[in-house]
C-alpha cells in the first residue's frame, strides 16, 4: 500500500458507542491515508463522551496516534449521503444500516469485528490488528 491516496473517496466507519472499533478505523485510516477524502466515524448509540481507556492505550501504544481528544457521535450527526463507503464493524451493525439508510446500500462495507468493549487490552490489541487487516482490504479496493 502507498503512503499516500490518489483518490477522494468519503469513508464512515460505524460501530455501536463510537468509543473504540470506529475511532481505530478512522484514525488508523487517516494515519496511512487511506483516501484525500474525507475520513469520519459514528455510532449507531453513543452514550459514552470518549473513547474507552484500552481503544487510547492501545492506539498510542501500539501505532503512535492519541485518540484521546476523539468526541463519540451518532449516525444522525452526520450526512451518509456525503460517503462513498460506509463501514459496518459487524453484522449487527450492517442489518442496522440496511434497515436505516437502505438508499445507501450499493456503499455498504461489511466488516467481521467483535466489539472489544469492557474486555481487556489485548483483546483491543487483536480488535486493532483486525481493523488494520480490513484497512488493507479496503486499501485495495479503492484501488
């Protein structure tokens, strides 16, 4: 993959809280600069006002970026109209988009990640290492 995009594409990444997977992808996508485009995050229920203590430990840690200063919103905080792809971290997470916004189906990404929230950092550690995989994924997709 190259450091740097040579495509616009709009990405939304979409978790439950947007307290851990959506604030990794997002800030790992920016970090290999995934698109010149822009690069968000959302919940489908946030209730949190930051990002869990492992998501920050983790991505400091492990990839040198500080998520702290990251404030959880919701779906309806942001226009999915304006994204070329918007990422589902799981199942649950894709029926709920399907059933919310299915206008929007055709830039669905489905995504296979369980949701680290309330388990240790390992199990973050493993949830950001799989994230990282799908970037790469998606990386290659965007061509």
């Amino acid at each position: 993959m190259s450091d740097s995009a040579n495509h616009q594409a709009n990405i939304l990444f979409v978790c439950y809280g947007n307290i851990c997977r959506s604030p990794i992808a997002e800030h790992l996508a920016r970090q290999r600069k995934l698109t010149t485009g822009l690069i968000d995050s959302a919940g489908v229920n946030p209730t949190i006002a930051r990002p869990t203590a492992e998501a920050v430990a983790v991505m400091k840690e492990e990839y040198g970026i500080d998520i702290s200063g990251h404030r959880p919103k919701g779906l309806e905080e942001v226009a999915l109209e304006m994204f070329d792809y918007i990422v589902a971290a799981d199942p649950e997470i894709s029926d709920y988009l399907r059933s919310h916004a299915p206008r929007l189906v055709d830039r669905f990404v489905d995504w296979q990640i369980d949701d680290p929230y309330s388990l240790s950092g390992n199990v973050y550690r493993n949830c950001a290492v799989a994230i990282s995989a799908e970037l790469t994924k998606l990386a290659q997709r965007l061509g």
